[in-house]
C-alpha cells in the first residue's frame, strides 16, 4: 500500500524533469483530495484548517469516553507540495508513511489512550508564496494568519484570493477552529542528504534542524545599449550581482558547517543587446549554529555595500525570512532512538540540514524527527530515491514511536 500511494502521489504535478505540486495549484489540491480519501478508507476522521492543514485522525480511547474533553492527539506528518522538478519522497512520504502507520497500529487493535493523527501541511517549500512552512507557521502562531493572507504568489495572487479559490480548501471537509496543538510531534521524513548512505545507516534520529535565513537582493543599475556604452563606468546589475553570488559563496565556505545558495535570480530586461539594469536574487542561508548565520550574514551585507559602491549599482538586502535553528526535544527525541536502535543497529544521530515543519511544531509540543537515506543523498530533484526497504523500516519506526508516546505523560 506504501509504494502505490506513492507512485499515485507522484503521478500529480509529474514533469519531464520532476514534480511540480505548488500550493494551491490543480496537481496540489488532487494530492490533498487524494489524502482525504486514502484517509476515510482506512477509517480515518478528516478536517482542514483556514491555512490548508489537513488533518487525519485515528481517535483515542479517550474520544470515546462521553463527556471528557478530548486528549490532544500525537501527531505525525509532513507536507504534500513539491519545490519545481521535485522528488517523490520530500514530503509525501512523511504523509503516506503517517497513514500507513496508522493503518498499521489500527489492524494492531492497538487502541492508544489518546488519539492519532497525521497532518498533510500546506505549502511547506515556499514554491509559489515567499513563506517557507505556510501551513505550520500559521498552525503554530509563529506567523499571524494575516500576515499570510497578505502574501503574494509568484503568479501574482494573493493567499486569501488562493485560499478561497477553485484549488484551496477542500469542499465536503469540515474546517477546525483555530489551531489546537498536538501533545506530541514526529515527522518522518528522507535525509535529503549523503550522511547516512555514507554510513551505512538505514534509521536517522534528528538531533536539530538547521536555522535559516532568507534574503532578496534588489540591485539597481543604468541599462543601456550593449554595442554604445563603454566598459568604463557600466553600471551592469548583472555584473554586480554576479560579484554578489561569488561573496555568498565566500561567506559560507569561510564559516563552519554553513551552507549559502542563490537559487533565484532575476535579469531585467533579460535581453542580449541592453546591459542590465536591475537583478532581483534570492539568497538562502543555513547552519544549525544561528550565530555562524549571523556573522555569515554581516560578510555578505558588507562585500555587497563595496560591490554596489564600486560599481556605481544600487544594492538593498532585504530579509525575507528568518527561522531560527530548532533542537528537537529530548523526551521525544529518545523515544525515536529506541524505535531506530530496536530496528537498526547502525542507527545514527544526525542534524537535519533541510528545513521541516517540525521546525514549526517544535514550537508548540515536543516534536522530533526519524530519518531515512537519500539515495546519493540526491533530494529537491527528479531523480530523489529511497530504497523501498528503508522506506518500510521507517514507518515501522514511525508507528512504533507513536504508539510510545500516545502512552507518555504529556500535558494537554
Ligand atoms: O528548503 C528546505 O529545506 C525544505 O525543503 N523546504
Ligand atoms: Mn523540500
Ligand atoms: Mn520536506
């Protein structure tokens, strides 16, 4: 059933070069149609919330005694949207392998003294709406839902026009009040990275997820002819960007354990005759140290005030996003290392350089994270794989940290 729901999975938003499931989009809202009803076939209760969460619960015990207020629910999850040209497994298997583990602990006849839940987060890659962790930023009131209806999409439309549109909410799924907090978090999810193939270990237990920091860069210089204006006293956005991405990559191979990326970069007016007169870029900044963020940071904003000098180009840095490092919680985080020890004796600890909705749920329920390899540590492209074993062992993994912490004291 893994493997199909899967495949089904990857089928919606599939390119030449990938997947591309952007929030709110035709191939987005199938995959979120498609969790609902692989949901209420396994017996699942189905609700969304006013950001796009989708939420499926297996009940507790407690949910069946009249009267008492409902436990709050151990929940699992991760997101169902794609970057452009992504994977099949950033995301989806967290989803898919939450459901199976629930499939898995319901055929138990388990009956765990509080409820279950996975959670199918909206928009966690950030591909159409400049937020990273939409769904859960919102769902953990780190982002104020305002703030998000406010955001524009690369298409031009806002959050609340999407939201409200022929691809947001779901039709004939309730809609919960407000954002509850789980009593307890664990998001499985592929390495995306080359650790743990390199050590030979099919389980990962989080450690921490690596802070982040994201910058655009608006560079404003004097477009002109290309065959008239002479070299001296160019004002080239372009060349003066290109300095930029160069400083970036300075900055983080100069720092520990930091990485720095431009993914993102826009010419105007992008034609071969005219020098460029504006760039617009994206910087992303990472390391599970804040601090090596900061000062990587203070590099980049002060090579790119003496680019701009230099050059006679305009230079503004702004900050678009800022998420601090997150350590996962030790309660949970142990729970995990039993459920991966018991199945996988080369198990390993690992920091997640990837960014996750756990990084927002951490912020409201002790929240962790289980690991499985990247095959060539290759994710956030076409060919992303994991081997099918490893898939399995994670969502025996999954399931039984669930079933330990739907028996821990927590509060709530
Ligand atoms: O960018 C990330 O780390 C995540 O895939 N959104
Ligand atoms: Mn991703
Ligand atoms: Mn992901």
């Amino acid at each position: 059933m893994l493997h199909d729901r899967l495949g089904a999975l990857a089928a919606l938003g599939a390119t030449d070069d990938g997947i591309d499931r952007a929030l709110f989009t035709p191939a987005e809202r199938a995959a979120r149609e498609l969790f609902v009803a692989w949901a209420r076939a396994d017996g699942l209760r189905v609700e969304q919330d006013r950001a796009g969460n989708v939420f499926a619960r297996l009940g507790g015990a407690t949910d069946a005694s009249s009267g008492s207020a409902q436990a709050a629910p151990v929940q699992c999850g991760s997101h169902l949207d794609t970057v452009r040209n992504g994977g099949a497994y950033d995301g989806a298997y967290g989803v898919v392998g939450g459901l199976e583990a629930l499939r898995r602990i319901a055929e138990s006849g388990e009956a765990p003294p509080r409820a279950l839940e996975v959670v199918a987060w909206a928009g966690e890659e950030g591909s159409r709406f400049p937020l990273g962790c939409l769904g859960s930023s919102v769902y953990s009131g780190l982002t104020p839902y305002a703030d998000v209806e406010a955001l524009v999409g690369d298409d031009g439309e806002t959050f609340a026009a999407a939201v409200r549109g022929p691809y947001g909410l779901l039709d004939g799924v309730p809609v919960r009040d407000g954002f509850p907090p789980p009593a307890a978090y664990v998001e499985l999810h592929i390495e995306q990275g080359p650790v743990m193939e390199r050590e030979g270990a099919r389980l990962g237990i989080v450690s921490a997820i690596a802070g982040q920091r994201r910058f655009r860069v608006l560079l404003d210089g004097v477009a002109g002819h290309a065959g008239t204006v002479p070299m001296r006293g160019r004002a080239d956005a372009l060349c003066a960007a290109s300095e930029i991405v160069l400083a970036v990559e300075r900055a983080a191979l100069d720092a520990d354990d930091t990485v720095a990326t431009v993914g993102h970069l826009v010419v105007e007016p992008n034609q071969t005759n005219i020098v460029p007169g504006r760039v617009v870029l994206r910087i992303d900044l990472r390391s599970v140290e804040d601090g090596r963020i900061d000062l990587a940071e203070r590099r980049i904003r002060a090579r790119a005030d003496e680019i701009g000098a230099q050059r006679g180009v305009g230079v503004s840095v702004e900050t678009i996003e800022t998420r601090a490092a997150v350590p996962m919680e030790t309660r949970m985080r142990l729970l995990v290392s039993a459920a991966c020890a018991e199945r996988d004796p080369r198990a390993i600890t690992i920091a997640s350089g990837a960014g996750h909705d756990a990084m927002c749920v951490a912020h409201v329920a002790p929240t962790a994270m289980i690991f499985v390899p990247s095959i060539g540590g290759r994710s956030h492209v076409g060919d992303e794989r994991t081997a099918p074993a490893d898939l399995e062992l994670g969502v025996e993994a999954l399931a039984a940290t669930l079933l330990a912490a739907a028996h821990a004291p927590w509060s709530g």
